[in-house]
C-alpha cells in the first residue's frame, strides 16, 4: 500500500506542499537568472564585438579565405575572407533588433486588437478575428517581399513584414483571456460601481490578463528571429553588406563539406539564443499555469472585501 | 453534428474564398514580372505578358481567374510554360504528403512514448533527459537540426542518403528533421497532463483496488489524459501535409513547400495563388477532421459541438 502511495506524487503530496511548492519555485527563479544571464552576454557580444574587434563584419580579404578557428579569427574566416566571429556577432545584434522588436510591435498591437475584440464582442469581434484569420493564412514571406520591395531592403522592411501578421496569435490569446475576465464577479462589480468601459478593460482586465500576455511576449521574440532567419535565409530578408544569422547560415551552406566550423559557430550563436529564450518562456508559462487561478480568485477576494467594507 | 459539419464547410469555403482574393491582389501588385529574367527584352516581356493576359485591368483578370477556379481549373503555370497548377500539385503533393505522414507518425509515438515515460518514471534523471530533450527539440530551428544531421549521418558517418527521396532510408532524415517539433509538443501535453491525471483520486483508488500499475495508466489516465494531444494533431498534420521549405530544400526533395517558395521568387501569379488555395484547403480539412475525431471521441466536446455551437 506504501508502494502506491509513493509512486504516484500524488499520494504524498498532502504531507508537505508547501516546502516543494517553495523549491520547485525557488529552482524556476534560478534557471530564469541562468537564461537571462546568456542573454544577457549574448547582447553585450552583439553590441561590443561590432564595436571593439579588430576585424569589420563586412571587410573582404582574399588572403585568408576559408581558414581555420585560430587566435586571431575566432570562428575562422568565410570563402571572402570575412571574420567569421565579427560577423556573426553583428548578424546576431540585427537577429535580436528584428525580433525583440517585432514582438514589442506585434505585442502592442495584438494586445489592443485582442482587448477590444473581447470588450466589444459581437460584430466588431467577428470582423476583427476574421480578419485575423485570413491576414495569418497568407504566407509571411509574401509580406516581406512585397514591403522590402516598396522600402527598400533592411531590418525596418523585416520587421515592419514580421508585424503584418504577427499580432494574430497573441490578439486570439488575449482575446480569450478578456472573454473569460469579462464573465468575472470583479467585472461586473467594476461594472455596477459605474467605471468606464475604458478603466475596467484597461485597469482591472488587462492586468489580470498579465500572466498570458507576458508569456506570450517571450515566446514572440524566438518567433520573429526564427522567422527573420528563415527569410534571411532563403534570401529574401537582411542584404548584403549587411547580414543576420540566417544570412550567415545560408552563406556556408555551400563550404559545410570542407569547413564545418563556419555553420556551426553561426548555428550554435543562433541556437543558444533561440533555446533560452524558448525555455525562459516555458519556465514562466509553468510557474503562471499554477498561479494564475488562485491570482484571480485572490483579486476577486480583494475586491469584494473592499465592497463590503462600510463606507 | 450534422449541422454543425456543414457551417465549418461552408466557412471554410468563404475564407478560402477571401484568402484567394486576399493573395491574389497582394501578389499582383509585387513588383517584377514572371517574365522578367535576366537577359530578356521589355518588348518580348510585353509580348509575353499580352499573350498571358497580364496587361488587361486587374479587376478584370480576378473574374477571369476566380471563374476558372469555380470551375475547377487553377490555370496553368507562367515559368513551366504548358504545365498546369494542378499537375504541378499532382506532381509535389505525392512527395510532401508521404514525407509528412511518416514524420507525423513518428512524432506521435515517440513524443507520446516519451511523454508517458516521463510521467510515470520515478527516476528523476530520466525525467531530466526526457525534459532537456524535448526543450531542445522545440527550441531549435527546422535548417539548423537539419544540417546537424545531414553532417553527422550522411557526410562524416555515411550510413544514410543525403537527398532525394528514393528509398525509404532517404525518409529518414528528413522526417525525423520535420517530427522534432512536433514530438517535442505532443512529448510535452502528453507528460503534462498524465502527470496531472494521476494525481487524481480515481487513479490512486483503481491502484488501491489492486490494479497493475500499467493498467491504471494505459487504459485508465491515458484515455483522459490524451485529448488535448488529439487537439494538437489539426495543427501538426496542417503544419506537416503542406511541406517545409527548408527541409526540402536541404534535402533535396522536389515538394509542395520548395514549389511554393520557387513560385514566390519567380513571380508564377497562378501557381502561388493555386499553391495558397490548396495549402489553405489542407489547414481546413485538417482542422476539421481533428475537431470532428475529438467530438466523436469525447462526450464533453460532442455535446458542446451539437448544442450552442451548431
């Protein structure tokens, strides 16, 4: 009988919660600080190394082509001669430019689209959504060809491409949230108590609404810079002289048989940062999966004690 | 059910319905022409555009276009001159489709067999591997995880093909490339919500009530446990049955996704606009096939489909 107990948590979970609870939260905090720290290094290398590094991300030299990791080329050079280390660091600044801020944009605006979808319902939701749907099916790739077209090429046109459908998704999830909140016994307090629709969407929905919102918004940015790669790399995105990852990638492709080290250096950059991005949004899409009801009942408590209190 | 299978159809037809005007006015007013390639005159690209009938009002080349697709007939390809849109379809279908169904297969049972065992183990290591393994399968893009393998297992190992689609060890790259994602969603549902499955009463009673430990789990948590997987498969088989242009392009795979992005950059109006509409139609049914098997499968959403919704 022991046996059983023990084998599934939830035997056991009774005795002690509160102490693994405690951990479980404590050991999240800490993997957020480790991911946070590689970005953190990984931004301070995309600004510095463009900045102090001997070589320029866009100098070509015939004499070192194609060479080998060394002291002087840390990620050995390309098939022009270009220092690897220096370029993939730059490639890896406009990565992060393109999709932290794509996802501010994207995030913004489907905050807003999402919110008064929600609030408004009826038509204007239908419209909104609809339109979503069908803006969301056509390819993004189009998008940025036709922008980078009429403004030219660079990170602007990538991003102002990115965010034409972008906001889609997070709209739907914060829509759902506000359709939920909306039902709420807070809600309909606000709404006896008279406050404008603007203050109970703004000041008491949204808030409530954070925890999605924030997830979302991580998860935006590995999203957009797999998406910028992606173009860049199949040459519709960032242009020479200039390069992104995706770029950088694409370029040794054709060398990948005789010098490997060139796509793995780009390859690793770009995977270490997608990855801890993606885990950091895991993290906290766990730790607010568990906290967000009790967040809620706990405001909902709140706000009825505070009705209740005579005046 | 019924009704409610209809409404999703006829929906579907009207976005469908938008979605090709949508495409086909954004992609007539990108700059360059399908005829312009390199060496070749303005007059013979004006030529060319006359005998296509590309220099008519746009307004009056939509009729024309949507006339033909009611009736059936998508046009025919301006870059592959003579090849119709629906034999293009024909052609890279085939090679998407059966990549996709043998990746889709292979996420389903490794995620769900890796999903249970991290539920169930009591190994905290396993737990860890499984966990790191799944995080790093969703976390890396589709070209990186592709030219990982292509170089450890067709050029410094050499025990596996590195293009083409011949044999069925060719599939095996490409569709393990296209499954890591998938498996490593459908790893983690199926562990998450296992795990919050067994902690409830019933399973630890139906334990108490002398139940095998495999018992419980497979016919008893699982059955609970898996709709929200089931849920996911409209999206995995949409994102697998309409190809990944990276994946076939590393891999040299003539599919629906390189024809597609091929279209893009050649200006072919005709094939994106047939490629978006077929794509688009595979989304739907894919949709709809998932909301229908998970309606079918549980009482809940059944009930919730033929009620209010309907």
């Amino acid at each position: 009988m022991r046996n059983i107990m023990f084998r599934f948590r939830g035997g056991r979970a009774k005795a002690a919660p509160q102490k693994q609870e405690k951990s479980e939260y404590r050991k999240a905090g800490r993997k957020l600080l480790v991911y946070g720290i590689i970005l953190g290094i990984w931004a301070l290398l995309a600004v510095l190394v463009p900045l102090f590094w001997p070589f320029s991300y866009s100098e070509q030299n015939a004499d070192i082509r194609n060479q080998a990791i060394s002291l002087t080329h840390w990620f050995g050079t390309d098939r022009f001669g270009r220092d690897l280390f220096a370029r993939v660091w730059y490639g890896a600044g406009i990565s992060l430019l393109v999709g932290i801020s794509s996802a501010l944009i994207n995030g913004m605006a489907g905050i807003l689209a999402g919110a008064f979808s929600g609030w408004l319902g009826g038509i204007a939701d239908m419209a909104l959504m609809r339109i979503g749907d069908v803006i969301s099916s056509i390819p993004s790739m189009i998008y940025v060809i036709l922008i980078m077209l009429a403004a030219g090429s660079g990170p602007g046109s990538i991003i102002l491409g990115l965010c034409v459908a972008g906001w889609v998704d997070m709209a739907r999830i914060v829509r759902g949230e506000i359709l939920r909140l909306k039902e709420t016994d807070f809600a309909c307090a606000a709404k006896m108590e008279g406050l404008s629709s603007m203050r109970i969407l703004f000041r008491h929905l949204l808030p409530n609404a954070a925890g999605p919102i924030v997830v979302n918004l991580i998860f935006l940015i590995p999203q957009a810079i797999f998406t910028e790669s992606f173009l860049s790399f199949l040459g519709v995105g960032i242009a020479a002289p200039a390069a992104s990852l995706g770029t950088i990638i694409q370029e040794a492709r054709s060398q990948m048989a005789l010098c490997p080290w060139q796509m793995a250096c780009s390859l690793a950059v770009l995977c270490v940062m997608l990855l801890c991005l993606n885990a950091a949004g895991s993290v906290l899409e766990d730790r607010i999966g568990s906290a967000g009801e009790d967040r809620t009942l706990y405001r909902l408590d709140n706000i009825i004690a505070d009705k209740s209190r005579p005046e | 059910m019924l009704r409610y299978t209809g409404k999703r159809i006829v929906t579907g037809i009207l976005s469908l319905f938008v979605l090709a005007t949508a495409t086909f006015f954004l992609i007539h007013f990108m700059p360059g022409s399908p005829f312009q390639s390199g060496a070749v005159s303005p007059q013979v690209v004006d030529a060319l555009e006359k005998e296509y009938g590309l220099s008519e009002p746009l307004i009056s080349q939509y009729f024309s276009y949507m006339g033909n697709l009611l009736r059936g007939d998508p046009g025919i390809s301006y870059t592959e001159p003579g090849t119709g849109v629906a034999e293009i379809i024909g052609r890279t279908w085939p090679l998407t489709a059966s990549l996709g169904i043998t990746a889709l297969l292979t996420a389903v049972i490794t995620g769900t067999a890796l999903g249970i065992l991290r539920a169930v183990t009591k190994y905290r290591a396993v737990k860890s591997v499984i966990s790191t393994g799944e995080m790093l399968a969703a976390g890396i893009p589709g070209f990186a995880a592709a030219f990982l393998l292509l170089y450890v297992f067709s050029m410094k190992l050499k025990v596996l093909p590195v293009s083409g689609l011949l044999t069925p060890a060719h599939y095996v790259l490409p569709a393990v490339t296209l499954a890591l994602y998938p498996a490593a969603v459908i790893c983690r549902l199926t562990g998450n919500s296992l795990e919050a499955e067994l902690r409830k009463e019933y399973v630890v009673f139906a334990r108490m009530k002398g139940l095998s430990r495999g018992r419980t789990v497979f016919t008893h948590a699982l059955k609970n446990a898996y709709l929200p997987v089931l849920r996911y498969l409209g999206p995995a088989m949409a994102y697998l049955l309409t190809g990944s242009f990276a994946v076939e392009s590393i891999f040299n795979i003539p599919g629906l996704g390189r024809e597609f992005v091929n279209s893009i950059t050649n200006r072919d109006y005709t094939l994106i606009l047939g490629l978006t509409v077929f794509m688009g139609t595979v989304v739907i049914l894919a949709n709809l096939l998932t909301d229908l098997l998970c309606a079918w499968l549980d009482p809940r959403t059944r009930r919730a489909v033929s009620g209010d919704v309907g």
